[in-house]
C-alpha cells in the first residue's frame, strides 16, 4: 500500500471541479443515450455520435414521412431543447479547469508531456500534488492499477490484466489521452512511435492505449 499526503485546499478545488464536469459529461451521454434509444423504438436510427444525434434530430422531427405523431414530436422537441445546456455547463467547467492550470506551475510543466492536456494535468496535482509521495513513475502507475496483476503458482508468474487501483477517473483520463499518441504513431517512426504501433499490432488498439498509459507518468518525472 502506498498513500499520498492529505489534500490541499487547493488540491480539493481542483477535485471539486473535476467531480462536477465529469457528472455535467455523464448527464449529457445520458440525455444521447435516450434520445438515440426512444427514436429506435420508432424504427430511426442515429448514429452513435453526438454530433450525429444533434444535426440529425431536427431533420427527424421535420421529416413528415417518419412514424412520430405530432405528440411525439413535441416530445423529442423538448429533449432537443435540452441538449444546449449540457455543453453551456460544460464549457463553464473546462474554462474553470483551465485558469486553474494556467495558475498552478506543476499543471504546466506536466502538460508538457505528449498525450497530457490541462484536464489530465490538473487531474493527476489533485490526486498526487507533486508527486513526491513516489520514488519514480512505476510507482505512480502501480498506484492508479495501470500494471498488469500478477498470478504466481508453482514458480510461474502469469501476468493478468491491469489491476485498476487508484483513482478511476485519472486512469480513465490518461488512457484517453494515450489513444491520441496511438493514432498517430502510426505516422512516425521514431523508438517510442515504432514500439507503440508493435503493441497495436500484436495486442490491439485498447492495450496499446494503456500500455501509453503506463509509461505516461514516467516521464513526468515523479
């Protein structure tokens, strides 16, 4: 067991404001979600895609020809309506965590990391602050569960998946920003970008994405 120091004040505002974007984003998936699942039951089918269900919902409720009755229409008018409030409160809450990483010195100097933008970086000083409670970053990454888990028997180490220790909301937060690294090193061929596009090739685009993972926080110095 490994335990970091007691938060900070201004690390608990930091956690604060990640708790409230990451329930806004949930609430928002939700409100796709059912917009994508009660037009199905009507035989219309959006793609899974929020871009799709925003520009393609108005064209079904002026489409004359489709299923919905003039009630139905009215219904999926008022869902339309609430999806612009989701992204509005959203937008708020990016801008806070975003002058809070201007604020604070180790946001920025972790951002310098590939694959680490202000969320991840103000993400990994809420959880660690400046990451002195580990030796190195193998540490760091044991202590998210970014490390397979490990089977032993009769002299034979059988590696598993990853442990998923830690805060899920930061390994969930690197893995995404590892799948930007994977896409594009596949246009590389650099050591690193080579190496990554052997794993996607050998073990698939989601163990690729976490084995970026992984290695992130190494280089971040802790």
């Amino acid at each position: 067991m490994r335990f970091v120091p007691q938060k900070s004040v201004e690390q608990q505002d930091l956690q604060c404001a990640h708790r409230i974007r990451s329930r806004l984003v949930a609430n928002r998936t939700q409100l796709f979600n059912q917009i994508r699942g009660l037009l199905a039951e009507y035989r219309i089918v959006l793609r899974q895609l929020r871009g799709r269900v925003r520009s393609g919902l108005p064209t079904v409720l002026e489409d004359a020809e489709s299923q919905l009755t003039g009630f139905g229409r009215e219904l999926f008018q008022s869902l339309y309506e609430e999806l612009a409030p989701p992204d509005e409160k959203i937008a708020v809450a990016n801008g806070r965590i975003q002058i809070a990483f201007q604020n604070t010195p180790d946001c920025r100097r972790i951002a310098a990391i590939e694959s680490v933008g202000p969320l991840i970086a103000t993400a990994i000083v809420a959880a660690i602050s400046n990451g002195r409670a580990f030796e190195n970053g193998r540490q760091f990454s044991a202590w998210l569960g970014l490390v397979p888990r490990q089977n032993s028997s009769g002299g034979k180490n059988r590696l598993l998946d990853i442990s998923k220790r830690g805060d899920p909301h930061l390994r969930t937060l690197l893995i995404h920003g590892a799948r930007s690294v994977v896409y594009r090193a596949k246009t590389k061929t650099d050591k690193r970008s080579l190496w990554i596009t052997d794993i996607q090739q050998r073990l698939g685009t989601t163990k690729a994405c976490v084995a970026v993972a992984n290695k992130t926080p190494a280089s971040s110095g802790h």
